[in-house]
C-alpha cells in the first residue's frame, strides 16, 4: 500500500468512522469498500489514475476537472457541477456514481481528488504566486470556476457516506459538532511603543505636505511621544487585547493570539521583542485568561526550516520564562506565506502541534476543500506529518481591503456568514482571523461581533 493511498484512506475512514468501526477499503489497483459480505461493495477507480506520486509530481499527468453532476450526487447536494480529478485530454466519465444491487461503482478518483486538493498539489505544481511569492486565489481552479465557497472535499465525504448508507442502512457514523475558532495576528500589538522615531518622522512629513494638515501632524507626533515615553501604553490604540478576550468570552469562546518571535525582513515584520517588559505582561495576560498563545512565522520563514526552529523555541522560552504552559502550540504564517509542502514540514520539525495558514489572502474561502481539521501529507517526501491543519475560512484583510475583495461591510457581512453557514452545515470548523490593530475602527469592531453572533 502506497504511502499516499494510506493517508487518504485514514483520512476518510477518520471522517466517517467512530475508532475502528466501519468498513475496510481494499487496496487494488481498484480499490473497494467492504463491510462484512464481500457481495456488497463500493467499487472505486484507480488511485491518481493508477499513476504513483512520483510521476504525478514529475510529469503532470493530472487535473481538476469540472463535470456536471449526475442524479446521484444531485440527491447529495442539488449542485450542478463539482470538480473531480481527471487525467489530462482523456474524458470525464459521463456518470459519476451507479447502484446496481449490492454494488455501487464510483466511477470518477473520489479518493485522488481529495489527496489532489488536500495536499494543495494544485499549488504545489503551478508556478503562478503574487508579489509576496504566494500562490493566490485567482490562480486557483476553485475560483476560476466559482467553487471556493464550496468545501469540495467535505462535498466528497458526503457522497461516500450516502453511498455506504445505501448499501449498509444500519452504519452509524461519526459525529461532529459545529465551533468557530476566532484566532489574531499580533503584527503591531501598539501603534505608538515600538515605532522607531524615523516612522514618525516620516509620517510627520508626510501629513504636512501631502496631507497639509498641521494639526493631525502635531497631534500625532505628540500621542507618539506620550505613549512611548509614558507610562499608559496600555492605552495605545492597537492594544485591544481586553477587549477581544471580553468578546470572545461572552460568547464562550477562546481566542488564540500569534506572536512574531523572530525578524527576518527588515520592513514587514514586527517591531517588538517578546522580551520587552510589556510585552511579558501581556503574554502573562493572556495566559491568566485562558486564552491561547501561538507561533507567528516571520516574513521568510515560510521555506526556512532553521529560522522557523529557531523562532518557535525563542517562543517556548519566552512562555517557559514567565510560567506559560500548554497543552498544545500552533500558529500561522505572516501574510499568509505559505509553500507546499515546505511550511508544514517545518512546522512539524519545529515541533508545532497545528498550522491554521491556508486562506487565500486575496480572497476568502474554503482553500483546502474543507472545514475540519485535518492532518497534513508532505508529497515530496511522501509521508504523513505529524502536524494538524486548521484551515483558515476567513482573513478580515481579505474581505475588506482595497487590494483584495473590497467589500463594503454590508457585504463583507453576507460573505462572511455565508461562509460560517456551510461550515455550520457540515459540521466543521469556522476559523477566523481578525488582526488586533483592526478593532480600533468601530465598524470593523462591530462586523466582528456581528460575525461572532451570526
């Protein structure tokens, strides 16, 4: 049994399945699905088209395909199309599923279009990434053809579960239980304390002649020095972190908060150190509260494994120097950086339990077809990691920011529970992102209790 095959057929067995019920599935060169009486089964194509790892990532031979649904899959979902994996410039199968008695034949790669999409092959393959080297969603096939508002992947979970429903009436399956997971970056956790006085400057010149507003100049200059070299910086603008710990309790929620540990590029990463005496206390703060401390990945860790190790201990010693202990660590890259499968390897290396990077930065939705957790599949050495990823449904910067979706808050609201609905529909897990330094406007501070309550 390949490597690969292992993964998928765990990863399904794990989605439908309470421990180690359920029903077997053979490896074949085509598989089937078997409980009992081998008379009755689910008969599956060839994994990858029968083709291995190796030569999928060599040669290409592969791609996401979008086909009509036939009536099978309509009674799953009412979707038109879904996309599945195919074999380059051979036809899509005219049916996608058939029942004949005690047989049922699914007759396009379920199992490979999974693996395909899960492990971000897609990503892995194409050579197209944006100006901060990421691959982004207008590249993606899923929103090229209007499905990343759709976790295919959990799509595919159903059709296995109606088919195996059929066949076996009486098969329980595993229950999951919808939550959100509200998460923040700590890019600036104050605007003032950590400025270097050549930003101020800069601003300070930039208001007088490009602004030619004096006043806002002196002001600004003035909060700047104050909370600097005063002894209120808990009264800095982006210090929001009572207030986000106040909402996500009310609604019974724990928010996980992610330090950059670490400086690899001299203009996008933070301005603090963990060691700073303020930024002690709000760690001990945090950790008072119950809420969650994580690993934020500087700027070029993303394909760094040293500087990525090096990071999350300075991290663990920070949180070992001030009593902070966990059950478990996770994070995520700054702005969304992330290389498959190099990242997640370095994550697992690093000793992290999960990652929550993969959302599309420049555009919100279901990256991974899916909603649940899941564990992660390096491709390139072809074996499971022993690291979790979260996926991450929704980043505020995409949805709002002039560069990317640009969506009034209206909107960006519709957009937003949309989302949150179908994961609440399959039972998963809505992980959102909300930077700190975003809740000083007050209407993006009530989109995010809105979205919280919806």
């Amino acid at each position: 049994m390949s490597s690969a095959f292992e993964y998928i057929c765990k990863y399904f067995k794990n989605r439908i399945f309470k421990d180690e019920e359920g029903c077997f599935l053979e490896n074949s060169p085509t598989p089937r699905l078997i409980s009992g009486d081998p008379a009755q089964a689910i008969h599956f194509p060839p994994f990858l088209a029968g083709f291995d790892l190796v030569d999928v990532l060599k040669k290409e031979p592969l791609e996401l395909r979008m086909v009509p649904t036939d009536d099978f899959v309509k009674e799953c979902f009412g979707v038109p199309h879904i996309p599945i994996l195919c074999v380059r410039g051979v036809p899509a199968p005219a049916q996608l599923v058939t029942r004949d008695g005690t047989t049922i034949r699914i007759h396009f790669d379920l199992l490979g279009s999974a693996f395909y999409i899960l492990t971000r092959l897609e990503e892995y393959l194409s050579r197209e990434r944006d100006a901060h080297h990421r691959f982004p969603a207008s590249a993606s096939h899923a929103l090229r053809n209007n499905y990343l508002q759709r976790p295919v992947v959990d799509e595919y979970v159903e059709i296995l579960w109606h088919c195996i429903k059929h066949l076996w009436p009486s098969m329980e399956r595993k229950k999951d239980v919808f939550r959100t997971m509200v998460t923040h970056d700590v890019d600036f956790p104050f605007e003032n304390v950590f400025r270097p006085a050549w930003k101020v400057v800069r601003s300070f010149g930039s208001d007088l002649l490009r602004r030619r507003d004096v006043p806002f100049a002196f002001s600004r200059a003035v909060r700047w020095f104050k909370m600097k070299y005063g002894n209120n910086w808990q009264r800095d603008p982006f210090y929001t972190f009572e207030t986000i710990m106040d909402m996500s309790e009310s609604h019974g929620l724990q928010s996980a908060f992610y330090f950059l540990s670490g400086k690899s590029n001299f203009l996008l990463d933070g301005e603090y150190a963990l060691s700073h005496p303020h930024i002690e206390a709000l760690l001990r703060r945090i950790h008072e509260r119950g809420h969650e401390i994580g690993y934020h990945g500087s700027y070029e860790t993303y394909r760094d494994p040293q500087r990525t190790r090096s990071e999350v201990q300075t991290l663990r010693d920070a949180a070992s120097r001030l009593g902070i202990t966990q059950e478990r660590w996770g994070g995520r890259q700054h702005f969304l950086r992330w290389n498959a499968p190099i990242t997640w390897r370095n994550y697992a290396e690093a000793g992290l339990n999960y990652d929550t990077t993969l959302s599309y930065a420049d555009h919100a939705g279901f990256r991974c077809g899916t909603c649940h957790p899941f564990p992660v599949f390096d491709v390139e050495q072809g074996r499971a990691l022993n690291l979790v990823e979260f996926p991450l449904i929704v980043m505020e910067c995409s949805v709002l920011d002039p560069r990317y979706m640009n969506l009034s808050p209206e909107k960006a609201l519709e957009y937003i529970l949309n989302l949150k609905s179908v994961c609440r529909k399959h039972q998963g897990v809505f992980c959102l992102l909300w930077h700190n330094s975003r809740f000083v406007n007050p209407i993006e501070r009530e989109l995010y209790l809105q979205v919280l309550a919806g």
